[in-house]
C-alpha cells in the first residue's frame, strides 16, 4: 500500500467511527478494560501525583469515588501493571523539518527503545495528509523504520491525526495510550473539533499531548487529555522530547486502576464520574465520566 493509500485507508476508518457515535462507543467499551462499564462493574484508570512525583502504596480505602454525585464503594485497586499499547501520533509538518525532524526522530526512537517485551507501539505521522506509518507491534525495527520515512506536506491536520489515533487505540485489548506531539495548531483538519472531542470521551485510550507551544486553556489538546484522563507537557524546545516522551511511558506505568459496582445511582445514559484521595493534597486525574 502506498503511503497516501494508508492516509487515505486510516482518515476513512476514522470518519466511519466519527459518523457512528454508537460504534464509537461499542468500540470503546470492547476493546479498552481501564475505563468501561461493562456488566456491574466500573473501571477507572487514575493518575495519582504529588509535588510532580508518583504516589504510590495507595489501597482502596484511600480513593473516594462519586458516580453522578453519588460516594461509591471501591471495591480494588493496585497500581496497573497491564502492558500499554502506545499510539504514537507526531507532527512533521513544515515546521518541524532539517533539525528539528531529527530530534522528534530521536525522541521516537527512546520511546521505542523504552518499551518492554509485552507492549507494542504503532506511528502515525501527519502534515495536511494523516499517515498510519506502522500499526500495532513489538517490532522495534518496524517501529524504528517508520519513524524515518520522510514526511510529505507542509500543513498540519492535527484534529484529524488525533481522531486516527484515538480510533487506532480504541482497535487494541489492553491499555491504550495516545501520545500526540504538535508545535502549531491546526491548519488542515476536516473533522470538526467537537467531534474528535466527542470521540475522546466516548473511546478508551488517555491521551497525552507534548506541544511546543503556548496554548490557552480551552485549546482543542488540553480538552482532549481532560476528556480522557491524560496531561500536557509544554516542552521550550524540541530538544525536550525526548525527555518528555520518556516521562510520559514512565507516568502511564504508575497509574492506578479502580473498580466499583455502580450503587444508587440510575444506570444508562452519561454518568460523571470525579475521583479524589483522602488525606492528600494530590493531582488526580481520570476520565471525568462514561456512557453507559
């Protein structure tokens, strides 16, 4: 297949799932076991930090959970130890040539060297096109192959690359993970904003997003790591990528999972979900709810 063939194949797949908000979320609930509310039972993957570190030695009894307001009883949780399945999503726009594509390539191949033997990664790459370079594998000259193809387009389709991503990590049992690196907005998209955010609170993987750049609050990334439960890292130049991608795999292998039957509170529909820690003044972040 040819490289426009394999954009062309991956933006289709997406707008199939963006025009289908119910495969959207059958999809989600299926393949993703850290945030889904199948049958009885609720399951929530939670980033728990203090003062820019981990903590950990958390049990059950430390977390609050409320569903629509509701306190639940948390019935586990232990520091996940399920392999991730990285979707590495990356800009080589026109802005990122000469230098600075090194770096990111470099930055790509620390995170691939850092991966160990039960988790896969897989490269999508944009400009104005959205290329799924390599899907899913353990591979790590794959991986390191399609980090070098050279990149074609000068503009960036950010919002469109995202929802590839989301989707593509969405298609994976196991602990999906979307790292998407960007140093401009959007300038190619044809998927709206407010879908692909639609997706992200629908589909199963957290998010990740590492820009390079100065956004306000309300930027279509940081809705999306708040929608699923991720974090942004602004990076002074593209020389920190390279750090911040390994802090990033780093982060994700630290984070807790959760699980509580749903009691008192009427099921169906979009249900809020807010999770804090007793005794602690900690930065928790999880998805802020799922349908169910």
């Amino acid at each position: 297949m040819t490289r426009n063939a394999s954009a062309i194949v991956g933006i289709l797949f997406a707008c199939t799932i963006a025009i289908d908000p119910a495969r959207a979320s059958r999809a989600g609930q299926e393949s993703m076991p850290v945030f889904s509310s199948r049958v009885d039972t609720v399951r929530v993957d939670v980033s728990v930090r203090q003062s820019g570190k981990a903590v950990e030695g958390l049990v059950a009894a430390d977390f609050e959970v409320l569903d629509n307001g509701v306190r639940q009883q948390v019935d586990f949780a232990a520091l996940d130890q399920m392999p991730a399945n990285i979707v590495l999503t990356l800009d080589m726009s026109g802005s990122v040539q000469g230098a600075r594509l090194t770096q990111l390539r470099q930055a790509g191949a620390r995170l691939v060297g850092m991966l160990g033997p039960a988790e896969t990664a897989s490269v999508v790459a944009f400009t104005d096109l959205v290329t799924i370079r390599s899907g899913f594998t353990a591979e790590k000259t794959s991986l390191l192959s399609a980090l070098d193809e050279p990149a074609d387009g000068t503009d960036t389709a950010l919002i469109d690359a995202t929802h590839a991503a989301l989707v593509l990590g969405a298609s994976q049992i196991g602990r999906p993970l979307v790292i998407v690196f960007s140093d401009g907005t959007d300038t190619a998209s044809f998927l709206s904003s407010a879908l692909v955010l639609d997706t992200a609170r629908r589909a199963g993987p957290v998010v990740y997003a590492v820009t390079s750049i100065r956004e306000d609050e309300g930027s279509f990334l940081n809705n999306v790591v708040r929608l699923t439960g991720g974090r942004r890292l602004d990076v002074a130049s593209v020389e920190r990528l390279s750090d911040a991608f390994a802090e990033i795999l780093s982060e994700s292998r630290e984070r807790y999972l959760l699980s509580y039957t749903p009691t008192g509170v009427r099921p169906g529909g979009w249900h809020e979900v807010v999770v804090h820690v007793r005794g602690r003044r900690a930065e928790v972040r999880a998805r802020p709810g799922y349908l169910q």
